[in-house]
C-alpha cells in the first residue's frame, strides 16, 4: 500500500517538472516557478469545506496535464520574457 502511495505523488511531481522544464524552454522561468505551478493548480486551495481527498487529487493531476501541455498557461503575464 505505502509503495502505491508514493507512486501517486511521484506521478504529479514528475508533472510539475515537465511544466517547468517546459517555461525554461520558454524563457519564462524564475526561482519560485515550482511552487507557483502548483498553487495553480491546487483545486482546493480556497475551498473552505472539506473536500474528497481522491477526486481533489485526481483533479490536481488533470489540471497539471493540462499545464504541461501548454506551461505557458501557468505564469501568463507574472514573468517578462526577456
């Protein structure tokens, strides 16, 4: 159980990567870039009821797909490409 676990959060830290591998492709990247991914795309992170850790969970990783499809989504305007 304690391996399946962590290959689930493995699989959304693998995601948050490639999203900023992505923006540094882009030109687009800063130091605090990780963490502003995924504040993006935290689903629950105004909620202020309780929430199904499963569902929340699987939405987090979809919105980070969809990040990485497109990871200049994430920072839009928040960082001047120079």
């Amino acid at each position: 159980m304690r391996q399946g676990g962590a290959a689930r959060v493995r699989e959304p830290a693998n995601q948050v990567t490639a999203v900023e591998d992505g923006r540094k492709a882009g030109g687009g990247w800063h130091s605090m870039a990780k963490y502003q991914i995924i504040s993006y795309a935290n689903p629950a992170k105004r909620a202020r009821k309780a929430a199904d850790f499963d569902k929340t969970f699987a939405k987090f990783i979809e919105r980070l797909e969809e990040l990485a499809e497109s990871p200049r989504k994430v920072l839009g305007q928040k960082v001047a490409d120079d």
